[in-house]
C-alpha cells in the first residue's frame, strides 16, 4: 500500500473515533468532584458552571432559563458591567468515604454574601448558613455530604463594587482553613510589609508637618498633614485589610479607598496653592487646582450617589476612571508650566517630583494590566509597591524643595529684619537728631541771651566800680574792690558757660584752644609760670557739648587747686590726641598727700563725677609735685 493511502486511512480512522466518543459523552452532564478526596483547598474552576443574574431577579424563577458556561465566564477580574450583578455557581460533589465528609466553600475575593443551595430538579433547597468558626470568616460556607452520596450545589454570590474582584471558588478541607487562610495572606506579606513601612514614613510627615504649623502658623502644613493623613490612611488600610474577608475590608475596597485617595490629593492641591504661593506668584496654577479642587469634590458626590443610591456600577467605574484621567491631565499640565519656568528653583523640585510620581504611577498601572502575562519575583510584582516608590521620591523632592523654600525665606526674612531695624534705626537717628537740633537751638539762644543780657549788664558793674574806685582814689572803700573783682569773676564764669553752650564750639580743636587760652590767661597775674603743650595739627573731629564742658570745668578745677595748694613755681599743660583725648596737668608743688585729702572734699570728687558721666577716666598722683590726668575715649 502506497503511503498516501496509508496516511488517509489513519487519518479517517482517528476523525472517526473522535466522533463516536463526542457522541458518547452528555455535554451537561456534570462533573463530581469527591469531597472526601480534598487534602488541602481545591479549585472549582474545572468543576463548576458559572452565569450572571440580574441583583433584583429571583434565582428561582430564572434559574430554568439560565445558561451556564463551564468554566468560569472571567478568568481574569470581573469586569465593571457584571460587578453590580450577582454570580451564580453550579457545581456537584459527591462522597465516597463511609462517613459524612464537610469542607468550606470559599468564593475568592470580594463577595459581600454568600448563599447556597442544594439543587433537586427545579428546586433549590438552602444549605444551612454556617460560618468558618475564624476570624474574617466572610465567604466562607460549609458543605457536608453524608457517605455515598452527592449533590448539585448552586451559589449565589454578591460582589463587592470594585473593579478587582475575581471568580477563583475554592473547596478547602475542613480542618485546614486556618492554614489556607495564612498561606494566601503570606503571599502577601511583604508587600504590607514595605507598606507599613511608607505609612510610618507619611506618619512622620504628619507629625512634621503639624509641628511646622504650632511653630511657624504655616497653614499650607496643615493642608499637607491633611494630604499625608489621607494617603497613608489609604495605603495602611488597604494593607490591614489586604486578603481579609470582612465587611469593613470590603467597604474600604469598595468606597472609602477611593474618596480618601481623592480627599488625599484635594488638600494636596490646597497645599500647593499656598506652598507656591499661586494667588501672587502663579495664577494659572491657582486657577488650575481651584479647577481640580472643585472636580474632585463633585466627582466624590457623584461616585458616592452612584455607590449608595444606584446599582449602576458602570456608571461609577467611570466617574472613578474619568477622575483619574483628569487628574492625569492636570499632572502634565504641572509639568509642562514647570518646564516653562525653569528658572524657578522650587518648581524644578516639584516637576522631578511629580515627573517621577507620574512614571511610577503608569508602570503600576502596566503592570497591573499585564499581571497575567507577565510574572515578576517577589515584591517587584507588586502594583502598588511601584505606586509607592513614586509617592517615596515624590516625597524626596518635596523635601528638598521644602528645604530650598526655608533657605530662601530665612534670607528674606533676615533682609527683611536687617531692613526694618535699619528704618527704625534711621527713625531714631531723625528723632535723636531732631532733638540736638532744638538743644543746640536752644544753647544758642540761651547763649546768645546770657551775651546780651547778662553780659551787659555784667560790664556795665564792672565799669561803674572802676569808675568809682577811681574817684575815690585813696579813700576808695573795700566793697568796691569786692564788686569789682566778683564782677570780673562772674563775667570770666559767664563767658565760659557762653562758650560751653554755644554749639559752634563743639570741635575739638577749639577745646583744646579755649584751655590754652584760659590756662594762660589765668596764670598770667600769679607767680605761677604756665606752659601749655599742644599738638601740631588738630584733626577736624567733633565733641559734644556736654563732654567740652565737663572736660573744661575738670581743668579749670585742676587749675584753681594747684593755684591755691600746690606752691608751685611751674605748671605744665600736656594735650596729647591719638585714640584718646589725654589732658595731663604737672606741677612742680609740695605734691599731694593721697592720704590726707579731705574724706569729703568737693573738688576731687566732682572732677571724678563729671570724668565718669561722659565716659573718661581721672587719676591724680604725686610724682615730685601733683600730677592730674584727665582721658576721653574719642
């Protein structure tokens, strides 16, 4: 036989015997799975049929007209169309063990009720409700067969409103749940783990943030301890609740994980509009998130009338969806203006923050679409491990732009302090200036008034006691000596303090010659011999009436002492100007006895007292006659 037969003959053969045995088998007929068999947890997705009813249909009236596909009718997440419907399960086990046999039946994640029925014909018989005896128990349902028989169970399961939900039934073995239970959350666990983790970190940024804001009433560090608060709220109860079967888990799942992501990011916002200083420095960005504020305060409305009021799931799975794509756009927006301002330090910070946050965010959302083709170790097959990563960096760039703002506003705040005390400074200085400018008004009148007046009349006594004197001659009485010499004296006193108080005095150099010319002028009837040793040349510097006076009154006191108590035959005067103004008087007396000086005696002392009231020193020593010093700070 030639080979082409031979090949078109077992070919035939084959197609035959395939026929047949599709022939053979009932296609509806259903497929036990032996409950006494279970040693562990085993899948019912090669055991089971699956449908979709509507939540407000009754299963007993569209349980005739129901088709059931074997299998599981999605393998992957349920998508957003049948997550408000409810599932139905048709599955049979049987028992082959002598004695009654019972297991848990687990639907997966995320179904909010579970109920079972044992299905005779058309009639469907509840199974008693019977919980897993553990903790977040939710789902989980007990079936037992007694020996030798089987049964057609129906499950009627109620989704949670999420979008991850999957169809992944499980029988587990009555005495294992608590291992099935741990070794589904172990897989989990480093995951939590690295979450726990960024939690601790926002919780930090809490405690930071809140400090800044006691500290410095910084209100945009209340707005970002909001935003810490709500994200790492988010974030620490969706590990908490990570593979937990319970209500509240479910609830978060479902609603809360959503609004506290949106609550997170709109005091975000509110933080950058102050942060920025959007109002002042950048309002296009304050317009932006006003924009975005708004959006996600009517998109949590809209989501949580949907999630509470309709079983419109699609509808709310778009609301969610949109959300997110706005804020997306909003995301590049940001970075586009930042581009445009490059220039700008701290927006540069934020732009490589979200830039990174951005990236992040849409290799999550790749591999969370891809989860099923592509299977990373470990923690790196996380989704939201690299969602986190991008808020971690984010958060770094944050803090480095945190730290650039700071810098810069001790600066300005440190110009600024230095500016308002200069201004304060200069206030004082007018006022100050204001005031010496009527003091010296006033000396100058006063002096000028003293010339006029007082002088005067002064020089008018003083000529009629010389003109008197002169009548009388020989016979002239001694009161008129008296007057004449006291008006001398008073006139003499008069002058000086004309001079003191005339602020066209008050320079240096003219100090120095007024001592030079009264030292010489004082000494000039007395058989003191007077010598007065000045510098060449006099810096131009000015000195203030007060001290001009003081220092002079403290000479002519010096003067009158050595006048009266020192028998001296000489008497110098040495004036010395370098950073100090050094007066030191020298005579070549009886010298003066420290020990012996009048416990009370006026002259000393108040040569001391005005020496101290404007600031200079006094000294007085006996170096083969008297020796006074008298030094000013200039």
């Amino acid at each position: 036989m030639k080979t082409g037969t031979c090949k078109l003959l077992v070919a035939f053969l084959a197609l035959l015997l395939c026929n047949t045995c599709a022939l053979s088998q009932d296609s509806t007929a259903p497929r036990y799975l032996d409950i006494s068999r279970i040693e562990y947890a085993t899948s019912l997705a090669k055991y089971a049929y699956s449908s979709f009813i509507k939540s407000s249909d009754d299963l007993q009236n569209v349980l005739p007209g129901l088709v059931f596909k074997k299998g599981m009718i999605h393998t992957g997440l349920v998508p957003a169309k049948d997550v408000a419907k409810k599932a139905v399960l048709r599955f049979s086990v049987c028992n082959s063990a002598d004695t009654a046999i019972s297991a848990w039946f687990f639907p997966g994640f995320f179904y909010t009720d579970v109920s079972l029925f044992k299905q005779e014909g058309q009639s469907l018989i509840p199974l008693p409700l019977i919980p897993a005896p553990i903790k977040d128990n939710l789902g989980y349902r007990k079936i037992t067969v007694a020996p030798g028989d089987s049964m057609s169970i129906i499950a009627v399961l109620e989704l949670t409103r999420t979008h991850i939900s999957t169809m992944k039934p499980r029988l587990v073995h009555i005495n294992r749940v608590e291992s099935f239970i741990k070794d589904i959350q172990e897989d989990h666990r480093m995951y939590n783990m690295v979450t726990y983790v960024f939690s601790g970190l926002l919780l930090m940024m809490i405690l930071f943030s809140m400090a800044n804001y006691v500290q410095g009433a910084n209100k945009e560090f209340l707005y970002y301890a909001a935003y810490a608060f709500f994200v790492g709220g988010m974030l620490f109860t969706k590990a908490f609740y990570d593979m937990r079967p319970n209500t509240i888990g479910y609830f978060f799942e479902g609603y809360l994980d959503y609004v506290m992501q949106s609550l997170g990011i709109m005091f975000y916002m509110f933080f950058m509009q102050r942060f920025l200083v959007t109002k002042k420095n950048h309002p296009f960005l304050y317009k932006l998130y006003n924009v975005g504020i708004i959006m996600i305060v009517v998109s949590i409305l809209v989501f949580s009338y949907f999630h509470f009021f309709t079983d419109n799931f699609v509808a709310e799975y778009n609301v969610e969806n949109i959300t997110k794509m706005a804020l997306l756009v909003m995301t590049v927006i940001f970075l586009v203006y930042s581009l445009r301002r490059w220039k700008d330090k701290l927006l540069r910070y934020l732009f490589w923050g979200n830039l990174l946050l951005l990236i992040f965010s849409f290799i999550s959302l790749l591999l969370y679409l891809v989860t099923k083709v592509i299977k990373l170790p470990g923690i790196w097959d996380s989704a939201l491990f690299y969602y986190e990563i991008g808020l971690f960096l984010e958060l770094v760039f944050f803090f480095s732009g945190l730290n650039h703002k700071n810098r810069t506003n001790i600066i300005a705040q440190t110009k600024e302090r230095e500016r308002l005390r200069t201004e304060n400074q200069m206030k004082e200085y007018e006022k100050e200036l204001a005031v010496y400018k009527a003091q010296q008004e006033e000396r100058q009148r006063i002096s000028a008034d003293m010339h006029d007046e007082l002088g005067a009349g002064m020089t008018a006594i003083r000529l009629m006691s010389e003109i008197a004197r002169n009548k009388m001659k020989e016979s002239t009485p001694v009161e008129i000596e008296k007057i004449s010499h006291s008006a001398d004296e008073v006139l003499n006193k008069m002058n000086a303090i004309i001079w003191s108080m005339n602020s066209g005095n008050d320079t240096l150099d003219n100090l120095i010659s007024y001592i030079r010319s009264y030292a010489l002028e004082y000494f000039e009837s007395t058989p003191i011999d007077c010598k007065v040793h000045t510098p060449e040349t006099i810096e131009a510097k000015e000195i203030t009436g007060d001290k001009r006076r003081n220092i002079f009154l403290c000479v002519k006191e010096t003067l009158n002492n050595a006048l009266k108590h020192s028998k001296a035959g000489m008497i110098k005067i040495d004036i010395e100007i370098r950073e100090n103004l050094v007066i030191r008087i020298s005579d070549d007396g009886v010298g003066i006895d420290i020990q012996k000086l009048r416990q009370f005696g006026n002259g000393l002392k108040n040569i001391k007292r005005r020496m101290e009231s404007i600031g200079g020193t006094y000294t007085i020593e006996n170096k083969n006659g008297t020796v006074t010093t008298l030094t000013l700070p200039l």
